[in-house]
C-alpha cells in the first residue's frame, strides 16, 4: 500500500498520482489534505511518513508546492528516506542506491505527465541490494 499526502498546494498533483494508482490496480491511503483550502504540510507528510515507517504501507509519496517541505518532515520520522525528484532519472538512483521509501514531488515544479512518469520509475525500480548501498544506508540508519 502507498501513503499519500500533500497540502493545498499539492493537493492537484496528488489526485493526479491518486488517478493512476487507481488506473494501475495499486492500493493507497491518503492521509490528506481533503481539499484546497490553506493548510500545513507538516500534518499531512508527517502522517504519511509514520505509515510508512511503521510498516502500515510500503511506501510513501508526498506533495507540496515545492516539496522541499514536506521532504524535509518526512526525513525527521525515524526509519524514513524521502526524496525529492523532478525526474524519473533520479527516481531510479534514488531506489537502486538509497532504497528510498518515499518520494516527494513539488506541484508547482513538475506538470501531471512528468510527475507520473516519476512515481511509476519510483514505484516499479527495485533497490539494488548492493553491498556498498546497504553499508551506506545502514550509516543513516544510525544517526
């Protein structure tokens, strides 16, 4: 299952993520926000974040304007490596060397086809298992 959140200005890029993983047959749970009215990006990606860490979902995607903020909360949750991507080449990078278990995407920074074609490279590249990778993530693991 995917953890989805964003703010309002997230909130059109995530129904367009929403709309594929529906179109896709992949199992989400979005974690908000409802609508575009104000709000703050810290509930929303902190919720997200704590679902993956916990183990509830597999993995996350988060939005906001930029997605620089809601990156930043989600990489405050023990357990989470969020990264923000603006292509699909460091989508994969990302997964093969960083096992990321969540993506950010800014909604004000990439339009509807790019950010798909990010969370379909995000959600489909395996993490690579290589030996110097698990060593380095092990060290984050640790601060």
């Amino acid at each position: 299952m995917i953890a989805i959140g964003s703010d309002h200005g997230g909130y059109d890029l995530k129904q367009v993520i929403i709309g594929y993983l529906k179109e896709k047959g992949i199992a989400y749970k979005d974690f908000g926000c409802m609508d575009k009215t104000s709000c703050d990006y810290p509930v929303y990606g902190r919720a997200a974040a704590e679902a993956v860490a916990s183990g509830e979902c597999e993995k996350g995607i988060v939005v906001c304007t930029t997605g620089i903020g809601i990156s930043i909360v989600a990489n405050k949750v023990k357990g989470i490596r969020c990264a923000l991507c603006q292509d699909s080449f460091g989508a994969k990078m990302t997964r093969l060397h960083n096992d990321a278990n969540m993506l950010a995407l800014g909604g004000g920074m990439v339009g509807p086809n790019q950010a798909i074609e990010i969370v379909e490279t995000f959600l489909n590249t395996p993490f690579s298992n290589e030996e110097k990778h698990n060593r380095r993530i092990a060290l984050i693991e640790e601060m």
